[in-house]
C-alpha cells in the first residue's frame, strides 16, 4: 500500500517547507494571494531556505514577511527602513537572497527616500511592493500612490496625484521594473522567480486590493477595477535553464531575455510590443498608461549591466560576517607601526 | 620654563592648521608635553579661528584661562585679541600692515610678513601659507623652539614630500634670523622659554577620532556606514584612510566595507542589518544625527542587534554651534527611544580611551547584543592631545553567544531569549545558518522568548524583566570608574569624558588652596556600585560636567537616590572646554 505523496522539489523539500505562520490579515487580502505564489516561486525555484532573508518594514504588508518561508531567517523592521537594513545584511553577507515585502506607505510615504538610494546602491533582492493605496493597519488613510479623485470612507477625496512606483525606480536606475495584480497568479509568481535570477535590485509592484478599506468599485486598486482592466504586455513564463524550452513558437510571436548565470525570460506578445530593454520606452509606457489610466502590467524594464553593492565594494567571495577574528584584527606590529606616524 | 601657551590667531582656510601642528609637533618632539585646541568657525574660509597651544611640563591639557603670547594675525579681531592678553604677556602681529597696537604693558614684536612673503618663493596664491610660517619663525626665536624640531614636524607633516618642505622650512629660517636681527634682546628676557625635556619619549600626538577610528579598526570593523557631520567626520575619515592599508585581505579583497548613507537614519539602519547578519558593524555621528537615529536605536535595543554608534559631541540643542564642543548628549544617548529603554553608554576621557573603547565597544555589544554608543566630543575628538601610545587589545575578539549549526544539532532546540544562565542574554543565531532550526524573524514588534509575535501582557513584562537582568549584566562588563583617593579627602569629585583634564588640573590648584580631593571618573553608563561607594565615603562630591543642566549628576541622584543630598552639581556649557580654574573656584564656592 502506497501512501499519498507531497511533491518535492529539487532540493527535496515540500510546498510546506516553504510556508510560514498563518496570515492574521483579513480574508480576502490581496497580501495573502501574493505571500501564496512567493511560497510557490521559492518551492518551484527549489530555493534554500537557510539562504533566503525575508526582510520588511512596517504595515499590513510588511506583517506577511512572517508568513512564507518560516525557515528563512528574517527581520521585520522599522516603517519606510527595509531599505537601509537589506543594504547593512546585504554587505554583511552577500551571499544571502534577500526578499523583502513591502507597501505603499512603507516605500512610497515614509521610506521614499530609502527606496530610491537603495536603488541607486543597486542591492540585489527581490523588492515586492503590496501596493493597495491605503493604510490598512491605521483604519484607511490615502497612501501616496492614491488616484487623484479618489475615494475613501472616512478620508475623502484625495487631491493629489500618485507616486508611480515603477516609474521612480526606472528613474532611481533599477534594472528590473515590473508591475502586476494580485489576482494574476501566475503573473506574479513567474515575475518573482524572474526577480530572484536577476543581478540587482529588482522591484515588483503588484497591485493588492484592500478588501476592507478601498475595495470599491471604482477605486483602481480593486480585484474589479483589476480584473476589468488590467493589460498585461506580455504572457510571461520563467525558464530556470535553457535547455528546458520546450514550446516552439512563430518568429516575432516571443521575446526571449537572457539572465545573467543562464536562466531566461520568455515574453509571448500579446496586444503591444513593448521592448523591455528599452529605458525610454519603459517610461513612455508608464506616462501612456498613467494618462490613459491603462492598469498595464508585466515586466517593464530589464537591464542587467550595473554592479553590485558588493561589486561596487569589490567584496571578496567570504562575506565579511564569516571572516575569523585573525583576519579581522591586525597584528601588534601594525598598531606599532602606526603609533610611529604619531611622533 | 615650559608652562604657557600661545595663542595663534587667524583667518580660516588660510593654512594656520599646517603652521600650527608644526609648532606643537616640534614643541612635542623637544620632550615637552603640549596639547592644541581649535577654536574655528563653522566655515569654509574667511571667518575668524583661535588656535591654542598649551606647554605644560606638569602635563595639564586643559583649556588655559590665561594665554600670555598673542600671535595677531587676524586684523578683524586684532584689537579684542590684544584686550585679552594679561599684562607681561606678548603679541607678534604683521608690522607691515594696517592695525597698530596700542598697549604699553605687553611686548610687542611687529613681523615683516610682505617683505619675508616675497622673497619666499612661494607662488602667489600660497601666500597666505608662508605668512603663517613667519609667525612660526619668528615663536621660535622668541620662545626657543628648535628649528631641526620644526624641520622635522615639518617633514612629518607634508610626509617627506621635499618641496613644500624646503619653501616652508626656508620661511622659518628666515624669519627667525630675522627676529633675532630685530629684537636681539628679546629671547633673553621673555619670561616664556622652553626648556628640552624627556617627557614626551614614546608618547604619540594624536587626536581623539583618529584613535577612535584606530581603534575601531583593531577591534575588528567589517561595516562602517556614516553620514558627515560636524564633528565626527574625521572619525569616519580615519576608517577611510587605514582600512585599505591595515585591512586588505590576502587575496587583496577589503575585509571592509564602509558606505556613505543618505541620511542618519538609514546610516544606523545600515549598521544595524549588518550587525543583525554577523558584521561587527558600527556609525560615527553627532548630536543632530544622534536624534534621527533614535527609533533604530530602540529597535536594536530591543530586538537585541549588536553595533556601535560613536557621538562625537558638540553644542545643542538642534543644529546648535556645530564646531563647539559639550557633554550634553548623555542623557540623550542614555534613553535614546522610546519606552523603557536604556543603553549601554562608553564614556573616553583620553585619547587612549578613544582607542581602547573603539575596540571594546564591539566586544561589548556582540556580547551583550545590543547597541553600545560611545561618547566622545569635539574638543576629545578633533584636538592633538599628547598620549601614551595606542595600547594593542587585552584580550581576545568575543563574538558573544552565536550558535552554529553543529552546536544547534547538539542542543536539539533553539529558543532565541531564552535565558539560561541568568544574565539576560539568549544565544542568536545568524542568517545563512544552514541548520534548520537556526531561523527567526527579528522584530521591533512584542515578542514572547521564542522570537513570536504576542500580545500577552505576561510575554511582554517577562521580556523588559529579562532585557532589565541584561541591563544589570552591563553594568560588571562595562569599563569602571577610575577612583584616585586622598585620605585627607572629605570632598570627592566626580567628572566623565573630556572635562577629565580640567577636574586633574583643578585637584593640584585646590590641594594647594589647602582642600584635598578625591576624584571618580565616570567611564560608562550604566553606572555600577562603585559609584555609591565613592558618594557614601565623602562629605560632599561635586560632579564636574560640560553641560548646561548636570547631566550626570541627575544620573547619579537617579542611582544612588541614598546620597543624592551629597552631590553638589557643577555643570557649565558655552561651547567651549572647560578651564581648571573655572573648576576650582566653583568646588571652593560649593564646598
């Protein structure tokens, strides 16, 4: 008699080896979809856990950082401060992947400024932004990435235009843009595991509906705004290793990107033909769409050439955390030695 | 003999810093004990800056009340200089320019700075250097520095580089034929000649954040990240500086990395997640950047992160006089937070202490896994300060209670706070451990003793209980006072930090003016029982600080509640360190 199986990865683990505690969000939160396809693009990826850090900030969604990938070591932070502390672990030790959960006002209010240095400093991670336009945890305050003339109970109407979240990190340098909707499964879970083969920071913004505080109908951060109009570019499809392609298709129907180390984006063109390579192209899509009030989503930028944090600081292959304490402190004779400059 | 000072008044951005290093370093390498302090403007050029130097064969470093050699080279503030020159004193000034003192109780020695400046060879746009080093010729003839002394500080100085020391060099000869031309009587009967000494053999002259960032250094820094400010940037400078040279590993890879952050706040953020991955990770800053970083502060206090931060003090509040010095952030450091939180606080009062607590402070906060913060000060900080030399660590690197995965395979388990020896600290583990049990979720957020989200109310009072039992840990493994008892003793004093120097001086005056002390020096917070002890043996004891309200003194009240009635507060800030006489009259008014 056989008993029922889990299926298991490469590394010989289970989808359950990569889920964490239970959610505490409400039902139905657009957090919970994506905390899902982050356990099932890490079990998918066949990721070690023990390599991942899940890093976050403050709010609704930085609280899903405890809810995938209980095997990871992680740090739930300071609100708008995930930034500075992924870029403080990341030097420690660059050989850990760190994934980090963040929202609206954590990256688009109060962590702002963090954002855009961290990408600058280009730290390779996977940046996921939990974007719902509100302040959840505070009972339905705007967020900065708020539409103009929109709606909230006790709030208002926002006069303000929003942050484009994209759009800043395309002019911060990041090097691989993509924006998506939590009621795009697949979308989401293809782009995080793009996300996790890219050499650099590489940001996410997915659309997650509120279902307590900005789920109306005719707020654009809605599952039915969403479903009703979102765009995606392309139909997308993550290819770990090259060899494993397997559908053929007409020429000009695919745009296939390469990623450092070997794994491949696939892109099967649907209504537009946008060239993710293209940095001008990439903003010019954001303003369109902003201006159309088009809900695009898929991978809007992809450029690998920049270094590294660690590059940048020409880092060694030991992570400075791991360097023994003979290697940390010099010798006698060199503090001698430099007492003799002081005479 | 040697127990003067000279005060060099000048422009800033005019050189005089290269003028007057040459001199201390010569006076220095004569074997004489002196010490430098920098009065300058928070400026970039043009504003007015004292510099002051102190010989003292006693070896007293603090800011003289009385400075009798006037070097006038600032014409805008020639005329208040010379007001405050005592009588007998002297005053060099540029003879060939516009201001002319009139003062008949002091020396006067007009210098020939155009004519001396011309024929120097220096190029035009230098010329503001040479007519420094006029003033520095000219002190030597009058005080008696020797010129192969100033040679050599001044090949020191511009490290051997032939140039620019032959036309500087060649200015001080210069001018010092000069004087002895002009005034041949003058060395003979100044009352303020020095004298060759042994004094100074193996010691070093060396500001306070050069040996903090030194001794950062041998304790072992992985990760520096700072943001500039006034008065800390040389200690973060210092990093820059000697970490390619002591710190490259052997396949020429940094064992270092020091970033530049966009602001305090991510600059302690920085420090804390690499401190929380395993680096021994510190942040230089001061007062204003202490303020911004004040929610990591709790957060790495109480997520239990080890790093150091270093507050290289000046004036506050808010941007305050950032080129003046105080001791006014230790309450401030102490509680930076908020809720109950209280830190580990470092308190040098040499450049020695500089060094030594750079190195310390990371063993402290990998053992006690918290933040530990260093106070320093501008006037410790970024003055040249005769020492002993740098001291090479005691003892060997603690990385504290760190499980590896062999050790968590032992054990079977992993509780992170839990407390098993009763000292109030869990062993951690770090990321990329490879055992499965090694992971948790640091947080800011309630947690109960296995790193978990709770709101229990019993969870969060046994976690500030067990944080208090590592508060009480801190207290034996931080540095202790250093006490110096006179038996005939009934009044003790009680100083922290720099005012160190101030507290000596003014002991000597008041043992002299018949009233014996005792005296506590205060190295770290949290305070120990050491400190009641010292209250509880005298009658009364006066706690000497450079701040406005006495802010020790309202530490020590809180700690020894018993004996608050015998301490008497002398407190007193105006951006400037304070002076021995300062400290004795006010002992002799209170006592």
């Amino acid at each position: 008699m056989t008993t029922a199986r889990q299926p298991v990865n490469a590394l010989g683990l289970t989808r359950a080896d990569y889920r964490g505690a239970p959610s505490t969000l409400c039902a139905g939160c657009g957090h919970d979809s994506v905390t899902s396809q982050i356990i099932a693009a890490a079990f998918e990826l066949a990721l070690p856990p023990q390599r991942v850090i899940r890093m976050s900030g403050i709010g609704c969604s930085s609280k899903s950082a405890a809810y995938f990938l209980g095997r990871s070591h992680g740090f739930n932070s300071l609100h708008g401060r995930m930034p500075a502390v992924t870029t403080g672990a990341h030097v420690a030790n660059h050989t850990l992947l760190p994934l980090a959960v963040s929202g609206d006002g954590d990256t688009g209010s109060i962590g702002l400024g963090g954002f855009k240095h961290l990408l600058r400093r280009n730290v390779p991670m996977v940046y996921i932004i939990e974007n719902n336009g509100v302040y959840g945890l505070t009972k339905g305050q705007f967020s900065a990435t708020a539409d103009e003339g929109a709606r909230l109970k006790h709030a208002g109407v926002n006069e303000l235009p929003p942050i484009d979240l994209c759009a800043e990190a395309l002019i911060a340098g990041c090097g691989f843009v993509a924006r998506s909707f939590a009621g795009d499964a697949k979308q989401v879970r293809e782009l995080i595991k793009a996300a996790f083969a890219f050499h650099g920071t590489a940001v996410i913004d997915v659309i997650s509906p509120c279902v307590t505080f900005n789920n109306h109908d005719d707020s654009t951060k809605s599952y039915a705004y969403g479903k009703a109009h979102e765009e995606p570019l392309h139909d997308l499809t993550f290819i770990p290793r090259y060899e494993e392609l397997v559908e053929e298709f007409a020429p000009g129907e695919v745009r296939d990107v390469r990623l450092h180390g070997g794994p491949m984006i696939r892109l099967r063109r649907l209504a537009t033909d946008h060239d993710p390579a293209d940095r001008m192209a990439a903003i010019a899509l954001l303003e369109h769409a902003r201006a159309a009030g088009e809900f695009i989503t898929g991978l809007i930028y992809l450029s690998e050439g920049r270094p590294t944090l660690a590059e940048s600081l020409g880092l060694g292959a030991t992570p400075l955390a791991e360097l023994p304490a003979d290697t940390l402190r010099p010798p006698p004779e060199a503090l001698a030695a430099v007492n003799d400059e002081f005479r | 003999m040697n127990e003067f000072a000279i005060t060099a008044a000048t422009v800033n951005g005019s050189g005089s810093q290269t003028a007057n290093n040459a001199i201390m370093r010569a006076i220095f390498r004569m074997g004489i004990p002196v010490n430098g302090k920098n009065l300058f403007p928070s400026n970039i050029q043009g504003e007015p800056t004292w510099f002051t130097i102190r010989v003292s064969a006693q070896g007293y470093s603090a800011r003289p009340a009385s400075v009798p050699i006037l070097v006038a080279f600032n014409p805008r503030t020639a005329e208040a200089d010379l007001a405050a020159l005592p009588a007998g004193g002297a005053c060099l000034y540029p003879g060939d320019g516009a201001w002319r003192p009139a003062r008949n109780d002091v020396a006067l020695y007009p210098l020939p700075v155009r004519e001396l400046v011309a024929t120097s060879g220096f190029e035009p746009r230098m010329r503001d250097y040479a007519a420094n080093m006029v003033y520095v010729g000219a002190l030597a003839a009058l005080i008696g520095i020797e010129l192969e002394a100033l040679h050599g500080a001044l090949v020191h100085h511009f490290t051997g580089k032939a140039r620019p020391v032959a036309l500087n060099f060649g200015v001080v000869q210069a001018a010092y034929e000069r004087f002895m031309a002009d005034f041949p009587a003058a060395p003979a009967a100044s009352r303020f000649r020095l004298q060759r000494m042994a004094a100074t053999t193996g010691q070093i002259l060396i500001d306070g954040n050069t040996a903090a960032g030194l001794g950062a250094i041998f304790g072992g820094v992985s990760f520096l990240a700072w943001y500039p400010i006034t008065p800390a940037t040389s200690l973060a400078d210092t990093l820059s500086a000697y970490l390619p040279r002591l710190r490259t590993g052997p396949a020429g890879h940094p064992t270092y990395a020091i970033v530049q952050a966009e602001d305090e706040i991510a600059a302690l953020g920085m420090a804390v997640g690499a401190g929380w991955a395993g680096a021994r990770a510190m942040t230089s800053t001061s007062g204003p950047g202490l303020s911004l970083m004040t929610e990591f502060a709790g957060l790495a206090s109480f997520a239990e992160i080890p790093c150091v931060v270093w507050d290289v003090q000046r004036i506050g509040p808010s941007t305050g006089l950032p080129t003046r010095t105080a001791q006014g952030d230790l309450l401030a450091a102490y509680f930076l937070g908020h809720g109950d939180t209280r830190h580990v606080v470092l308190l040098p009062g040499t450049v020695a202490e500089c060094f030594e607590f750079g190195w310390r402070a990371f063993d402290l906060a990998e053992r006690l896994q918290t933040i530990v913060f260093v106070l320093s000060d501008l006037d410790l900080g970024m003055n040249l300060w005769s020492s002993d030399p740098l001291a090479y660590p005691t003892t060997p690197m603690d990385r504290g209670k760190v499980l590896s995965a062999a050790e968590l395979e032992r054990l079977g388990s992993f509780v992170r706070f839990a407390d098993p020896e009763g000292d109030g600290i869990g062993a951690r583990t770090l990321p990329g451990n490879p055992h499965p049990l090694a992971a948790t979720l640091s947080r800011g957020t309630g947690h109960n003793e296995r790193n978990v989200y709770s709101e229990r109310p019993e969870d969060w009072k046994a976690n500030m209980d067990r944080l208090r039992r590592k508060h009480a840990t801190a207290r034996r493994l931080v540095p202790q006072p250093v006490v110096e008892h006179d038996p005939a003793a009934t009044v003790g004093l009680i100083s922290f930090g720099s005012s160190d120097g101030a507290v000596r001086e003014a002991r000597d005056q008041l043992r002299a003016q018949g009233l014996p002390t005792s005296y506590m020096r205060v190295r770290a917070l949290p305070l120990g029982e050491a400190t009641c002890h010292f209250i509880a043996q005298h009658h009364a004891c006066v706690v000497v600080e450079a701040n406005h309200d006495g802010q020790l003194c309202d530490l020590l009240r809180m700690h020894c509640p018993a004996h608050a009635a015998r301490l008497l507060s002398v407190a007193h800030s105006d951006g400037l360190p304070l002076t021995a006489e300062f400290v004795a009259e006010s002992v002799q008014e209170l006592a």
